[in-house]
C-alpha cells in the first residue's frame, strides 16, 4: 500500500543514548516532516525537507539532526536522548502546492528514561 | 501569539446529533489553507477536509463541512450526523503563504467523544 512508512513503532532508549527514526513515502511526494506530538499540545515541528537536498529547523529542532537521504527516505536522529525527548514521533509527506494536505507514517513511540 | 487556537479541550454529543468544533487563526498573509486532521484512539493521523483563503464556498465532505468566516478568522468543523466513530481528537491546522513549501502549523485539539 503507498504511504509514509515509520520504524520503528516502539522504542525504550536511556538517557544519553542515540538513535535513528527511519521514514520513507513511495508517492513521490517532494516534502517531507518530522513532528513530535506531546499530550495537550498538539503537533510540533521539528525539521522538514522542503525538496531533495534541503533540510530546515521547525519550531523545536533542538537535540535532532535529520538526513534527507533521497527524494523517498527522511530519517531523524537523536544524539544523545533526554527524557524531554519521550514522546510520539510523526513523519509525514506532502506534495509542491498549498493545497494539498500531509500524508501521515503510523508514528513512533519513544520513551526515554 | 498562537497560529491556531482550538479553545475546547474536550466535547460531548450524543449518537446522531450535529456538533462543532472551533478553530480559529491568525495570520496576515492573505494566501493560507486551512485543514482538519482525525487521530483516533489508534493513533494515525487522518485528512478530513480542506478550505483554502480563496474558495468562495464552504467545503463540504460527506458529513464533515467546514464552517469558513473569513473576517473571524475562524474555520470551525460541523460534524452531521455524529456516529461513535466519530469518537478522536480533531485537529486544526494552516499552511501559510501561496509558494506551497509551507508547513502546517496544528492546534492543540480538540477531543470529541459521542455517546449512545
């Protein structure tokens, strides 16, 4: 089935430890997000790729690094994971155009203790 | 100041009946969508409808339609007809500017629960 595909679904790290949340879309779409989800305050951006080859900070970029690996695949990294970072991790695409919604991966759950 | 302002946290309605929830906004580009977003208890993020700063007319999706008042600033969500569902947190989002590499900024949601 096309969509935005996210693994993995779970993960337990401790603190200080790092890890790469893999997403990749087969709809060829040219855009592509990560957002963290946190309990009351809805989604929040964290780096999008505009197009292939450019990558931009969103509203909270702080302790993630991402990698626009092709026009398919957008991974995140946390480098050294803090608890602040326990939460629900979305990727999503979109293709060029103001009109047009994002297509959503299944997300990821990080607990960092 | 917030982009996107859903102001109730929570709301209740009966199986069948009609309900709405508020969304309101605020930017000064003249060029922006709006969009609202379905995440069941499940957890994925489902695209319900679109309503862009030019459309002269509400949009309307089988039972969802989206209430547009420009001047307000607001594009609240009617529901008909709820069923149980229907049951989630619903969210409002916008993309601004006319490029189309915008992002969607969301709202903090709004969870709808129906009862029988």
């Amino acid at each position: 089935n096309a969509g935005v595909t996210q693994t993995p679904k779970f993960q337990v790290l401790k603190t200080g430890q790092s890890m790469t949340l893999q997403c990749a879309q087969d709809m060829n779409h040219n855009s592509m997000y990560w957002y963290r989800q946190d309990p009351g305050m809805g989604l929040r951006l964290i780096y999008y790729s505009a197009s292939e080859g450019t990558t931009d900070k969103g509203e909270v970029p702080n302790g993630y690094n991402v990698s626009r690996l092709n026009k398919r695949e957008f991974s995140l990294r946390l480098e050294s994971a803090a608890p602040s970072q326990t939460s629900v991790y979305f990727c999503a695409s979109s293709p060029v155009g103001q009109g047009n919604g994002y297509t959503f991966g299944s997300g990821t759950r990080l607990t960092v203790v | 100041a917030q982009k996107i302002t859903q102001t109730q946290p929570g709301m209740f309605v009966q199986e069948k009946e009609a309900v709405t929830l508020d969304c309101t906004y605020d930017t000064s580009d003249p060029s922006y969508g709006l969009f609202w977003y379905k995440q069941p208890s499940s957890g994925e993020m489902i695209f319900l409808i679109y309503q862009g700063s030019y459309d002269q007319q509400n949009a309307t999706e089988g039972r969802y339609s989206l209430n547009f008042q420009k001047a307000r600033k607001s594009a609240n969500l009617v529901i008909s007809a709820s069923q149980l569902g229907d049951s989630a947190m619903y969210f409002c989002a916008m993309r601004e500017g006319f490029s189309g590499y915008s992002t969607l900024t969301f709202g903090k949601g709004t969870m709808l629960l129906v009862s029988p």
